[in-house]
C-alpha cells in the first residue's frame, strides 16, 4: 500500500519527497541535538539528506514501511518525522522532531494517529519501541501512548560506530470483536 497522507487536529503526516530535502536537512537531519539519539548520523550536507529521502521514495509503496514528515497544519511548516516499520507481526514505531517543536505533545499527537491507521487499516495488535536511556522525552511519549516498559537494552547506529542503552516498550492492542 502506498503510504497514505493522514492527519490528526494540529499535524498533517504525509509521506516525504527529495523535494523536502532542503526543510528537512535545516530544521532536523542537520542538527546535533535532535539526531543525537537516533540511529543514523547527523547529515553534514543538504547531500545526506538527499540520499535518505531518495530510500524514503523508494519505500513509500512496501506493504511494510509507512514514514511520514510531519507537517504542521496551522503553518505549513515541516517539522519532523516518523513512521511504523512491520517484521513478523510486531510494527515497531519511531520519530524525531525539530527542537523548536519539542515539549508540545505534536510528537504524540503524531504518533497516536500512525497508531490508528496500524490498527484500523493494517489489522496491527503487536508494537514495539524503545529509547536511549537518556532521553527520557521519548519514552514519556511512549506511556503517553499506552506502551508499557518490559526491559532495558541497547542500540547500535546504522554505521556501528555508536551504541547506547536502551529502555525497550510494547504495546497490545486487542483485536476487536
């Protein structure tokens, strides 16, 4: 299915294009503080981001792999991303957003709508997330979102460079009668 545009009352979510390159390398991808936790490095270059929006393209029609910028509704302005990945039944979820953005509730607003559409559209019952131990931001969005904690763990970024303890989430969703 190709990753549909989905909206919530402030957010609109819709898949990301080489044409948010520019947006999405100054107000994100570029900046130490929000990448500083997430897998991948910080782009160094309007070039980095180029690259992952081309592989976001190319996986925005896999049955499995729904992203989405999110875009805020009142200005226009694209302010982070997020999506839902599905491996053997369990749609793990993830996100990072713009600083200025921070602290107002955008991120879990944004994300209890990929929730909806995993479990109304795509039959999901099982999730999975998990955060740096040192950002516990990330996990107050999780329990805002009902993910309960089950264990500690550990991460390693995408060029194995750095690993960083975890704190591992699921959620259940019970299929409706």
């Amino acid at each position: 299915m190709l990753t549909p545009t989905l909206e919530t009352a402030r957010v609109q979510m819709r898949p990301l294009t080489a044409a948010d390159a520019e947006t999405v390398y100054a107000a994100w991808a570029s900046d130490p503080e929000v990448t500083r936790y997430m897998r991948y490095n910080t782009h160094t270059s309007v070039q980095d981001t180029l690259e992952w929006l081309s592989s976001e393209e190319a996986n925005a029609s896999k049955d499995t792999y729904y992203n989405w910028g999110l875009v805020l509704k009142e200005s226009g302005a694209l302010f982070g991303s997020g999506g839902i990945a599905e491996t053997d039944g369990v749609f793990m979820l993830g996100y990072n957003i713009a600083r200025p953005y921070w602290g107002l509730g955008l991120m879990t607003e944004a994300a209890r709508g990929m929730l909806e559409f995993a479990v109304e559209t795509l039959g999901a019952r099982e999730f999975f997330a998990y955060h740096a131990k040192e950002n516990p931001a990330s996990g107050r969005v999780l329990e805002k979102l009902g993910f309960v904690y089950r264990q500690d763990g550990e991460f390693v970024s995408l060029d194995g460079a750095r690993a960083y303890p975890s704190r591992e989430y699921t959620l259940s969703v019970p299929a409706r009668r």
